[in-house]
C-alpha cells in the first residue's frame, strides 16, 4: 500500500485486499497518515480484488479516525471492482462516503 500526501489531500493506492486479515494493518497506516489533517483522502481501490465485512469495518475507523483529526475530512472510494461496490450499497457505505467508479 501508497500513501502518498499532495497538498491538502491523502491519496492511497496499492490496496490488494481489504479484508479481515489486513483491516488493522490498513486502518494503523492511514491513522498514522491522517497525523497532519488532510482535508481530502482518496483510496483508490482499482487494485482491490477483495472487500469484505472486515475492510468495510476498517473503513468507517478510517473516516471516524480522519473526521477526529479534520471535522471537515471528506472520503473518496475510486475505481471499486462491481462487487466491492455491490457491497458498498447493500451496507450503506454509499451514503457515508463517496464513492466513484471507472465509467
């Protein structure tokens, strides 16, 4: 996984799995990122070939995490694989974050 800081926006790539099994990893790395209050965190799911309950999870911390830090932190979901964004929208994901595909 990327994290790379431009300006006032986080962007993060390199995400193969989003699942239990890395969902603490991933949410230490960002919170740690997140430090310097970016205003913007974009998490580029394109190389994401797997979503789970666990990455969901990992997520909503995430946010939680970033809106601690900037109250006005705003979340984009780039490039989600169709199932990923399946889920997103069975579990309201859509609602709390943006979420915005390669169409």
């Amino acid at each position: 996984m990327k994290i790379i800081r431009k300006g006032e926006t986080l962007g993060v790539s390199g995400v193969q799995h989003l699942g239990a099994a890395n969902a603490s990893g991933f949410e230490s790395a960002l919170c740690a990122a997140l430090q310097d209050r970016p205003r913007q965190i974009d998490i580029d799911l394109s190389e994401t070939g797997f979503v789970d309950c666990g990455g969901v999870g990992a997520l909503v911390a995430v946010r939680n995490c970033a809106r601690r830090h900037n109250a006005c932190a705003m979340i984009r979901l780039l490039n989600p694989a169709r199932p990923a964004e399946r889920l997103f929208k069975l579990t309201g994901m859509d609602a709390l974050f943006t979420v915005e595909g390669s169409d």
